[in-house]
C-alpha cells in the first residue's frame, strides 16, 4: 500500500471494527483463520458487508451482500465515490493532509451516477447508496480483498480503486480503519517482503529508482545489482514464446497446472533448453523438468520465518528430519552458489535473517531473540527498541506535514469490463475459485482425505440447469474460446442466471485452466481468473 | 451464518403457520419466490440473527399446526432465521410439547405427580390407556404436575390443528377424555380453581386474592372452555390502575423506596429482597433495561399463580408495568408455562386492553414513559422456570441455566440487566404502592412480610389456594383446609414442593416464615403443601419425585446429570431389597450424591433434587429394605 505492499491493519483491528467489508473474497472458505477474526468482530457488534458474484459461505454471514457482475468492480467503487462526494461524506480534513490528486480523482468519479452504476454492476442503485454511506459513516471500517480482486485482467487498478475509497473516508491509518489484501497463504507476504518481486529488493526497495539501497546490497553482496525491473510470471511465458527466456529454475510452484491458458503454459514449458524444479512434490511442472530439486517443508522439516497477513514476522522451527535426499531450501541455493562459483559458506535461516535485518530498514529490529521473546514482530520495526507496527501509515494523520512523508496519491481508474466477452456463442460467465478443504492445484491437499472433499463440477444456478435440462450430477461440456473441458454439473442457489463456477483443485479430474483466459494485469502480472466466457452444453447435444 | 439445510420442504400449512409467527419472507433467500433481485442482494446477518428469540414460537407454530415439526417445517424456520438446523433441533428436542418425531393430532398428557398421584391420576392414565389401546398408544402418555393440582386428576389435551393448542382437563374423568379418543363432542368443566376462602365468606384478610375474579365476567356457556370477557372499567372500579398511577406520581426512585421499606421478598423460592433487585437494575448503567415476570409455574404441587393470571390477569399486567417503570425498562415479557393455555389468553387479552386503554405503549398514561409487555409461552420444561434458562429459553436457545455471576441485574435476558420477578411477588407490589411500604412491612413478621399464598393439595378435606399472613403454622394451614380428608391419619406434607421438603405429623407447629424455614431447615418454596394420608403408598412418592428431577435435568453439569439418575437407581435399589452392598451403604451413597448435586450443581434444580429425597429418608418414610 503506498509503496509498501501489506495489509495496513492487525487482526485484532479486524475484531474491534465496526464495519468489515470483504470485496472478492470469500474468506470463510479460503482464509479460514482470518475469518475467525471476522467472526469475532461480528460477534461484537461488528456488520459484515460482503461484494462477491456468488453469494458464498462469507456472504452468508453478511448483514448485506451485493452480488456484483464479475468484473465491475472499479464501476462499483467510483460509484460509491460519487456517492459519498455528493453526500458530503468524504474526510476533507484527511483529504487535504494526507493525499494527493483528489480533485482529479473527484472530476473522474462524477460520471459514476448510482443508475450508470447500477446498471454495470447489477446492483440496485439504493444498495450502493446504502453502501456507500455505511462504509463512509463507520467509525471503523476494515476494507478487506482477496483475489476476486487481483485475479483480472486491470488488477491494479482495481486495488487502486478500493484504496481510493480509504483515502476518500479516511479510513486508512487509524486503529481499526484499514485497507487489507487477504494472503492466501502463510507466507505470502513474507514472500513479498524478501524482494519475491520482480521490481523491489527485499523490504521493499526500489530496484530501479533506489541507489542507496541498491549500493547497500551491491556493498553486502560484493556484486553488481543490475538496476532493471525482472519479469514477472506472465512476461516470463511471453518471454519464452519469444524465445528469450530459455531456462528456468522454479521453486514451489507449479505453474503446469496454475497458468491460465494451460495448453500454452505447458508447450512453453516443455520447450525450454533447462528446466529446473524444486519442490515437495513430483508435480506436473516436475514431470516437464530436467533436473529435480527434492526440497523441504517449511517449518516442518527447516528453521525460517513467516509473515502473514497483518505483517506478523514469526519463527517456524524444524520439528523433524526431511526424509531420503530432500534438502533444506537455503542449502540448495547455497550449493547451487558455490557450484556456480561463489561460496557463501554455511548458511543458516538465521544467518541469512541477520543478512535481510542489515539490509532491509523494515527488518532491522527483529532479531531472532526479539520474535521467539514477544511471540512475532509487525513491520515496520527498525530498531531492538521498537514495539513493532500495529497498522500502518498514522503518518498521513500527522499535524506536521514534515512528519507526514510521501503523501498517497489518489489513482484514476478506468473501468474497463472483462476481456473474455460474453456472446451467443459463450454466454455464461465463468468464474473461479477455491474451497475450504483444498489448496490451489491439489498439491498440498489432494494427498489427504477430507469429509467435506467433492469433486470438481462445474456450479451453475437452478435456472440455468432448468434451461439447460440438466440435473444435478450430469456430466456436461464446458466450452470456452481456448478449449472445453467435461464436468459433472452442481446446482447453487448461490449463482443466479448466467453466472457459473469451478475451482482448480482437481488438475486430474478437470482440468479448468484450459478454459481460462491469460489476459494479464500489465502492472501486476496476474491472469484474469476471475472471468472467462463459456458456453454449457449437454453431452448428447454437444457439437463434436 | 452458512447453512447446511436439509433438503426436506414445509408443506403450505406449515409455512404459512410459520409465516404468521415470522411474517412472509422478504426474499427468496428467506424462503420466498426467488427473484432477479435475489441474484444481487441479500440481506442477513446481525439483523436476521436478532430474531433468533422467534425460533421457539415458530417451533411452537409447527407443533400447533402439523402435531409434530417436521424435517420440512424444521429447515423452513432455519432458513428464515439463520439458524443451523442441528441448533435448532437441540432446542426443539429440549422441550416436551415439542415433538420431533411423528405424534398423533391428539395427545392426552395426564398428570401423575405427586399431588395427581394421590387423587387418581395414575389409574386415570392406565384407564385411558387401555381405551385407546395399543394401536394408538402415543396418544396418551403420562405428565409431570399440569398445576392443577386443587382439582386432581388433572389432565391437558394438546391439539395439533389449524386452530391448534392445549385444553386443561380437571378433575378429569374417562368420560370427559373419551371423545378425545374416539371422537364425538366433548365438554369440559370451567372454572380456575377452588378458593375456599372466598367462597365462603372467609375473605377478612385477604390481600392478593381479594381482586380474584374482579375484571373477568363469564360471557356464555361454551364446552370447549369458559369463555371470559375482560373489563377494564370493572378492573379500575375496583381498584384497579390505582398503583400504576401512584407509581407514576411518586417516580421510579421512590417507588424502589417503598418497595425496599416493605421489606418485600420474592415468593419464587429464593426469598430475595424485592426492592433491592430492583434498585440493582435501574443502576445499571447499561441499555436497554427488561423487565421478565416469571410465569414459568411447574414445581410439582404448584397452581396459585395460575390462578392469579386467570382470574386477575390485568392486576400482573399493572404490577409489571409499575416494575418496568421501577426498573427503567422499557420491554416487559411474560413468560407463562405452556401447559396454562388460559392464562396465556387472558394474559394476552388483558394485555391488549391496557394497550388500547393508554395502559401501556408510548407514553404510559402521560408519564413519558413507554413500556410494553410480551407474552412468551414454554414448551414443557420445567427447569426454563430457572430465571437464567428462562431468558434462554426467550432468546430461542436451550433452557439451560448460565452460570452466575453475572447476576440478571446486570446481564440477564439479551444480556442486558433484567428484572425478573415471581407472579406472586409483582402482586405484592400493587399492595405496597396501595398501602405504603410501612404499613406492608407491619403485616406477617419482622422477617416476612405481608400474606403468602398456598397451594393445599392431597389429602385435605378442601384443596385449594389459600391465603394467610406470615407467621401461621402448618397445622394452621392444614386447619384451614378442613384437616386430612375423612378425618384419617397424617402420614407427612410435602412442603415447599418437589424441591422442597417432607414434614413429619410431629412437626406441624412449624411457622411458614422465611426465617424459621432457614432456621429449621425447610423451604417455602412455591408455597406447596401436598398432604399425605397413612392409606399412602410412600415410597411411591419419593420415587415419583427421583423420577422428576432426572426427567427434567438439563443435562449440562455432571452432578445434576449422573446424581438424579443415580439417585432414582439406588432408590429403586432399596425399594426392591436389593442394595448394592449393604443398605447403610446405599443410603451413604444416597447422602454422598445428596451433597455432590447440592455443593456442585450450576442451578437450584440439581441443588434440591435430593432434597425431598433426603428428607424422606430421615423421616422413614422410604422404607430402606430392612422390613422386606
């Protein structure tokens, strides 16, 4: 968030809210410990509003659900900054310390009437009113996103368009008021904050635009760091179509199976010069490798640290040996130096933390004595003296414009719908997602039994199975502009007519990437998910 | 919250009786028509939780209608009220007038506690038994007391219907049960109970029951019940509004003040000042405020508040609009016992008058104070009396009991600080607002003041309520009811109820005050004295009371739930001549189960369920096997 990616509030903010909007995400499935946070805060009085196509398990939950057509988001956001500007609603105090750019901002949202709104969202224009209003008016409110968000193709932009809302009501910077990107995993946010990122060296540091920093590392390393941006996942695949990119190492991941477009993800692949993969598993992108690296389960079988969602930095520690060949991650890569030349000899997940801490200013304070005595540490913590950061940026709040740093900027942000259109020929929109007993493409949860575990369908609301006479269970053919793939069909009250649903759990059984678009976010480099254009149809009836 | 429904769908009756309790769903998400709107907004969440209080009556309404609540009916209401069907059925299987299994249309609940158990009760039960014979066994079946007990037998009917709901049968004989089985007309006898005392000139003295009958005319012969009409000019004519108005003009502090001077205490059992509950929960600082008169009358032997709210119904509704006013509420319920369908109607009749009357509703008879009271009806529990697992049981959960503290005055019904008080206690409280809080606490003793009410039953020559001031004795009492019937033997009383204690023939000089019960070691309790003559079979007695209280334990702590069926085995045990060990070692068994559910249970039903037992036993009146 402004510079540094992370959420912007503490878990316990989350309990003590009085307002908690989840937008495209569904936590009470796919962040089930977050959600217990949630629940908390409901359970104190807090109300839950929820803006999610499908009216999943979270919306259920919720005082008020908005079933938004997939994609129009930024629609929604613009029309709720509309409406709290002509109310009077915005936090001119806020506006005026903390941000930049809000009468350009201001002009842009003007053409967001509740009817347009209504009309490209779905939403009926007194329910966005009445949204628009309750967010503004809150003492507290928590904004909250998952993927239903950054799974687009204008990503970006729609992040920006939720964080324009904070900026617009003042509900950034304060206890109990944040802007807050759900990680799906335990680390994800760690994964971020050590420079996983092809544009930021670890703690967030500009590789391009940061000397200071960059001649840090370069004096640490005793290497040149180049200062260019690298490639994120979707310009690696570009670039391997192109023929520049002709080796790649992958570390737990297991792009095969999680690219959109999969027919491409795969050729690109398997016709790479060296294809390097080091992972738990032997997982389809293991099977196109030429080498494979057995590796270790992170706070299982190896030391380290994690950070969650709420910038939590937390010790995990080794509780058993990995078993047969598999190493230690850290060894790999310091093997991997050392046969390339450079011997950085014996690494330890300590060492390499005292390494980052010297680096990396948000880091600094954290020793490892510090997060094994207080249980964790939130960045910012720059100092051994420093509590660490409960929320983030009271900075915009401060009195002296000296003690404000770099003000945030309000963004414009075009609306533009979908790329994968709908149209007689694909009329349904596809949406997808996960569940709450598996994990991505099965890897990590398809090994084990799970009472709740169906397999995979593909979800369709009770009209469209009736128009399609269809029953529930019946395999059909799902057709999208790039492939078709069979499913057994599950009737949900939660989707309404034209909308359906499928997870990518079950990579053996469907394989539902092949109908996904990869029309991808230029400035974040993710893959609209979110929203293909396909066409249903009955096995006996289906063009061949 | 998420739900899992089962896919089982409501029949038109039973939505619709669902949907008179509920309103029409306002979605399809609620179970309505599915629209375009639904595709794009639901609504939920704390609004629709808030309404878990209406599963109980809507449950209610299912049982009315269908006889049973169905899978169908069950899912209907979670889906209305967002409750997850397995919670749901934990309170409707909780409860015995809710079934959640097939029942007839027709079920005969005949009483064979222990005041019925000495009037014919159980071989009224097997006689009807017999009639409806093994085919239609599940239409009649045996029930705890019915609180009817001046008329034994008694006997309550519950119809499952359009126009659904319970009968009161008492005295109850074949014949008047019959057409119940085999169809046909049926007549039913009328009247609230026998009040000796006013029937025959004894009324000097009389505080509470002296307004019995004041508003109430008997509007036409009708066998399907008494059909009453309720009068409000006839109610102030005769005294009625009087206190309310006085409340009004000396303002809630001074209220309190009286009632703290009367040096009332409350008549539910626990003996608890009045006016000082009171002050406890005006000083809370919290909002809002509720005020719960507890109607939930079920100790065994038990009907004088029955009798009240049949016969005075709009003397309670003053007596908690003056409560509420005290107490800073601005929300009064009135939760009546299911098995009083009588009261329930006029409570609810008396109600509505006070409503349009200006009685109640904004701006209470131009005080600026507004209050309103709702009448909340059981379902068969005896412990939902418990004034926690009351407020339980009205916010649509399990009747259990919570743990306290906190006390209700600070977090009672919603979690709000409550005020909750006995029928007989809010009734006083008309009588010290008539008098003055002094001249109240000149009547009785120095440690019980004003009149009690007693609920004479068994063996006396004329059961009844009836009405004395502190300081009389149990031969008194007993004097009053015309002495044991046919001029036989004493054998013991039952005093205070199943949860209070049994009293010798030698002991019946006893005074029925707060403080010699304390100093002697025996209770008020409800104000039940169950004679026993020596033609009674006693061990039946006791037997029949270990019955009750592991029949009625809620089952949440472990001593109230292994130590009542313990005590009813080892009971049976000794009863049989076949004691595990020794018979000394059964009755230590016996004292050391008596002490476990006394020191350790959450609630006062675990804390007396051996009280009687123990009692008897001191008295030998449970022969110990030694003699067999």
């Amino acid at each position: 968030m402004f510079g540094a990616g992370g959420g912007t509030s503490s878990y316990e903010e989350i309990e003590r809210c009085d307002l908690i909007v989840l937008w495209g995400s569904n936590a009470r499935e796919t962040h089930p410990i977050f959600f217990h946070h949630v629940l908390r805060g409901i359970h104190d009085g807090a109300r839950l509003i929820v803006v999610d196509p499908r009216r999943t398990a979270s919306a259920q939950w919720a005082d008020l659900w908005l079933g938004i057509d997939v994609g129009s988001d930024i629609a929604l956001a613009d029309t709720m900054a509309r409406e709290i500007i002509v109310s009077g609603l915005q936090h001119d105090a806020f506006i005026s310390r903390g941000t930049t750019g809000f009468d350009e901002y201001r002009d842009h949202v003007m053409d967001w009437t509740l009817e347009r709104g209504s009309q490209v969202t779905g939403i009926p224009p007194e329910v966005i009113r009445e949204f628009a209003h309750t967010y503004a008016e809150a003492d507290r409110s928590e904004l909250c996103w998952t993927l239903g968000i950054t799974e687009h193709h204008n990503a970006a932009d729609n992040v920006l368009a939720l964080i324009n809302l904070g900026l617009l009501t003042g509900h950034v910077g304060r206890y109990g008021s944040g802007l807050n990107p759900l990680r799906g995993q335990n680390n994800v946010q760690g994964g971020g904050d050590m420079g996983a990122i092809p544009n930021k060296l670890p703690g967030f540091q500009d590789v391009e635009t940061d000397q200071a920093a960059r001649d840090r590392f370069e004096r640490a390393w005793g290497a040149p760091v180049p200062p260019k941006s690298g490639w994120h996942l979707s310009q690696m695949f570009d670039g391997m179509e192109r023929g520049e990119l002709t080796a790649a190492y992958v570390i737990g991941e297991n792009p095969a199976v999680s690219e959109a477009d999969q027919h491409r993800a795969r050729k690109l692949l398997g016709g790479l010069d060296c294809l390097v993969v080091q992972d738990l598993f032997m997982t389809r992108t293991a099977e196109l490798a030429d080498v494979v690296l057995p590796a270790t389960v992170a706070g299982v079988e190896s030391e380290g640290t994690v950070t969650n969602s709420e910038r939590r930095v937390q010790r995990i520690r080794r509780a058993m040996d990995p078993p047969g060949d598999a190493r230690d991650d850290l060894w790999i890569i310091a093997e991997m130096a050392k046969r390339l030349g450079r011997d950085w000899g014996e690494v330890t997940a300590e060492s390499a933390w005292n390494e980052l801490r010297s680096l990396s200013p948000m880091h600094c304070g954290m020793s490892y004595g510090r997060l094994e005595a207080l249980g964790g540490l939130q960045w910012p913590c720059p100092d051994e003296e420093h509590p660490g950061t409960r929320f983030l940026h009271a900075r915009l709040w401060e009195e002296d414009p000296a003690k404000r740093g770099r003000l945030a900027p309000f963004t414009v942000t075009p609306f533009e719908p979908p790329v994968d259109e709908l149209t007689e020929e694909f009329p349904v929109r596809l949406t997808t997602g996960r569940r709450l007993d598996s994990y991505n493409t099965g890897e990590q949860t398809g090994r084990y039994s799970s009472p709740l575990r169906r397999p995979e369908t593909i979800d369709v609301s009770p009209e469209d199975a009736t128009a399609l006479g269809v029953a529930d269970g019946e395999v059909v053919k799902v057709s999208s502009r790039r492939g078709s793939v069979q499913a057994p069909v599950r009737v949900d009250t939660g989707l309404r007519p034209g909308l359906a649903f499928m997870t990518l759990h079950f990579p053996e059984q469907v394989e539902t990437n092949f109908l996904t678009i990869d029309a991808w976010d230029p400035k974040s480099g993710t893959a609209e998910f979110k929203a293909t254009a396909v066409r249903i149809d009955r096995l006996s009836e289906a063009p061949a | 919250m998420d739900l899992r429904l089962i896919a089982a769908e409501p029949t038109e009756d039973e939505r619709e009786a669902v949907d008179a309790v509920l309103g029409a769903p306002e979605s399809g998400w609620e179970g309505g028509e599915r629209t375009r709107l639904d595709g794009h907004v639901a609504r939920g969440g704390r609004a629709q939780r808030e309404r878990r209080h209406l599963l109980l009556p809507a449950l209610q309404a299912l049982q009315r209608r269908a006889g049973w609540i169905t899978d169908g009916g069950m899912g209907y209401v979670c889906r209305r009220l967002s409750i997850p069907p397995a919670d749901a059925y934990g309170v409707a299987s909780f409860y015995a007038l809710l079934s959640t299994e097939p029942r007839p249309r027709i079920v005969l609940h005949v009483c064979d506690d222990v005041a019925c158990r000495v009037g014919g009760g159980p071989e009224l039960l097997d006689r009807m038994r017999a009639a409806a014979g093994p085919d239609r066994a599940g239409h009649v079946v045996p029930s705890p007391c019915l609180g009817l007990c001046d008329r034994a037998p008694a006997a309550m009917v519950q119809l499952a219907s359009k126009r659904g709901g319970h009968l009161q049968v008492a005295p109850a004989d074949e014949g008047l049960l019959r057409p119940f089985i085999d169809g046909g007309s049926w007549a039913l006898p009328h009247g609230s109970g026998r009040l000796p005392q006013l029937d025959d000139g004894r009324r000097d003295g009389l505080r509470l029951l002296r307004g019995i009958g004041r508003s109430t005319e008997q509007e036409a012969e009708d066998p399907q019940g008494p059909r009453e009409r309720l009068s409000l000019e006839r109610y102030r004519a005769r005294g009625g509004s009087a206190a309310l108005e006085r409340a009004i003009e000396l303002g809630p502090e001074r209220v309190i003040a009286e009632v703290k001077t009367s040096k009332l205490l409350g008549r539910g059992g626990a003996a608890f000042p009045t006016g000082v509950k009171w002050e406890a929960v005006a000083g809370q600082a919290a909002r809002p405020h509720y005020f719960v008169c507890n109607a939930d009358e079920s100790e065994p032997g038990t009907f004088k508040d029955r009798v009240l709210m049949e016969e005075d119904p709009l003397a309670i509704v003053e007596a908690i609009t003056v409560a509420g006013f005290a107490t800073g509420a601005q929300r009064g319920y009135v939760y009546v016992r299911g098995e009083y369908p009588v009261a329930t109607r006029r409570l609810e009749n008396a109600i509505a008058e006070a409503r349009g009357a200006g009685l109640l509703g904004e701006d209470v008879l131009g005080s600026g104070f507004s209050f309103d009271i709702e009448v909340r009806v059981g379902a068969g529990a005896y412990i939902a009396g418990e004034e926690t697992a009351l407020f339980n049981s009205i916010e649509g959960y399990r009747p259990e009991p919570r743990n306290k503290p906190p006390f209700p005055v600070e977090r009672g019904l919603f979690g709000k600080p409550t005020g909750i008080n006995n029928v007989e206690t809010l009734l006083n409280v008309l009588e010290v607002l008539r008098i003055g809080g002094e001249e109240f606490a000149g009547i009785g003793t120095e440690g019980s003041t004003g009149t009690r009410l007693f609920c004479l039953s068994g063996c006396v020559e004329e059961p009844g309520l009836y009405e004395v001031e502190f300081g009389a004795t149990l031969r008194d009492l007993l004097e009053l009811a015309g002495g044991i019937r046919g001029g036989r033997g004493l054998r013991a009383v039952l005093l205070g109820g199943a949860a209070g204690t049994f009293v010798g023939p030698d002991d019946l000089d006893i005074r029925l005050t707060f403080e010699d019960a304390r100093a002697g070691g025996y209770t008020l309790g409800s104000g039940v004295v169950c004679a026993f003559d020596d033609t009674i079979d006693m061990a039946d007695i006791v037997l029949r009371i270990a019955a009750f209280f592991r029949d009625e334990s809620c089952g949440q702590c472990v001593p109230c739930r292994v130590g009542t069926v313990r005590q009813e085995e080892a009971l049976h045990r000794l009863h049989a001549g076949r004691a595990f060990g020794s018979v000394d070692q059964e009755t230590a068994l016996l004292g050391d189960i008596a002490a476990g559910m006394r020191d350790a249970s959450i609630c006062g039903l675990g804390q007396t369920a051996a009280s009687a037992v123990m009692s008897a036993l001191k008295l030998g009146l449970f022969p110990t096997g030694a003699a067999r």
